[in-house]
C-alpha cells in the first residue's frame, strides 16, 4: 500500500502540540523515515544534524527504534544514540502500522550533568571538542516522569482523531512498490528468489522483472546486494563495530564474501572507506 499524508494539517497539529506543551513531536513513516514536518529543533540536534555523519546517525536511530518496537500499546520511551530521550508509537491501520508517532527531544528529571557526562562519552566521533556542545545540551527542557506520562497519553488520544479526520490514509501498492518495500525491510534477512516469491505471492519471473524494473537493468540479487552495502556504509560511519560485524548485521555471515561485494559495488575496502570517511570528518 501508498500511505498520504495530509501534510498541511499534520503539520499544523505538531506546531500547535509544541506551542502548548513546549515538547516537540514528529510524524514518521513505516521505515522510520521523517517525513518532514517539523523545523524546530533543538540547538543541540541541529548542531548534530548539521554534521553528515551526525545526520545519518540520527536517522539510523529513528530506522532502529522502528525495528525495535515491542510494546503492547502506546508509546515505547527510550534515549536515542546521544542518550536524548524520546519515544515512539505506531499509527495502525487494523493491524499495519501506517506512520509513527514520535516524541522528543527532552531530558528527564535526573541530574542534568550526570546526563550529560553521559551523553559526551557517546560523542567519540564527533570531530570537535564534545565540549563545545555542552551550552546547546543545557538548552534541552527537563520533564518529570509524571509529565511525559501525562502527554504521551494525550498523544494516544489524539492518534484516534489523526484517523478520524483522515490525515494519514492508505492506497493499493502496485507489485514493483511491494518489492521495493520488502528488500527495504527484509535486505538483512537470509533471501533468495523462492522465498521473496513465496513471501509476495508473485511468479520468479515477473520477480526478476520487476528487479530489473527498479534496478535499471540489474538482478535481484544486486538490489539485494545494494541495499546491504548501503546499509554497511551506514554502519561504518557510525560505529566502532568490527567488521565481520557489520557483514553479520547486514545479512552476510561470509567476511570474505562481504568484502568481495563490498569492494564491486564501491570500489574500495570495507577498512578504507572507513578509515578515509573519518580522516575526512577529522579535516
């Protein structure tokens, strides 16, 4: 399916929501991706932001809390990659979540320093001083327990009047939109052309078709392939995983393997283009 989003009254809810409640909330889609409708965030997330590296970290952490959710109901809390905290909450269709309800970013009611050396020990990438971003981190608005309870229960409420009012509604995908999502949500898992066929209920022909159709041309298996390394690249960046590691995350348990597919579809070694990605950070 297509998910729409009435971006102009969305938009308008999460402005009024942060004019009453001084706490900012956001509107992401199934894979955890932001769709764009809020500007106005804190100091320290825009320094944080403004850095590549630091960007895709952050989206990295929104892809992750969305694979990661396993409440029951409601809004699941958590501190992103930085120890920030925030929250999340699918938007359902029946049994499908349609977007995601995210709230942050605050600190709790806990020793603001104590939250800070915490934070500042999870900035060994930044190319800086961690320092410098000390005054930013104390502009974030602390919360009470009591506080953040009481409005993400609000939040759940009005999730009910987001769908009455129709501003996230659901359209029919075509066949080259489900493959498209599924190697989005599956590439790390253990794939081959029989099971994405079964798992789609589409013919290994029209399967290959349809990957030549989004590819441009190439295989299945290179879309897959593409995905992985994407993803790898992203891991890279931004963490200190080993590298067999990172293959392992991605869905290649073979180093050599990941390696040699690494290589054809960059140019370069997993280690080179991390070691020259971060020479570059440290200009």
């Amino acid at each position: 399916m297509n998910i729409l989003f009435d971006e102009e009254q969305l938009r308008k809810l999460i402005a009024n929501l942060k004019i009453l409640t001084g706490v900012p909330a956001n509107i992401l889609d199934p894979e955890g991706r932001d769709i764009n409708l809020f500007r106005g965030h804190p100091p320290f997330c825009r320094a944080i932001n403004d850095l590549p590296e630091g960007h895709e970290r952050c989206i990295a952490c929104d892809q992750c809390k969305i694979r990661h959710y396993t409440a029951e109901s409601g809004f699941q809390f958590y501190r992103c990659h930085l120890g920030i905290c925030e929250a999340v909450m699918p938007l359902y269709d029946k049994n499908t979540p349609l977007a995601y309800l995210a709230v942050g970013c605050y600190l709790d009611d806990t020793s603001m320093e104590e939250q800070w050396e915490h934070t500042r020990a999870l900035l060994d990438w930044w190319p800086g001083n961690p320092d410098e971003l000390k005054d930013a981190f104390y502009q974030f608005r602390q919360y009470s327990h009591q506080e953040i309870q009481a409005y993400a229960e609000t939040l759940e409420a009005l999730s009910a009047y987001i769908r009455l009012k129709g501003m996230i509604l659901t359209t029919e995908q075509t066949d080259t939109q489900r493959l498209e999502l599924f190697l989005d949500q599956h590439y790390m898992d253990k794939l081959s052309l029989a099971s994405i066929s079964k798992q789609l209920h589409i013919g290994r022909t029209k399967l290959c078709a349809l990957a030549k159709e989004l590819s441009g041309g190439e295989t299945l298996s290179w879309l897959i392939a593409q995905r992985r390394i994407s993803a790898a690249k992203r891991l890279l960046l931004q963490s200190n995983m080993p590298i067999s590691a990172v293959a392992e995350e991605v869905g290649i348990s073979d180093y050599n393997y990941f390696s040699k597919v690494f290589r054809s579809m960059t140019g370069t070694t997993p280690s080179a283009f991390r070691k020259k990605a971060r020479s570059r950070s440290g200009d």
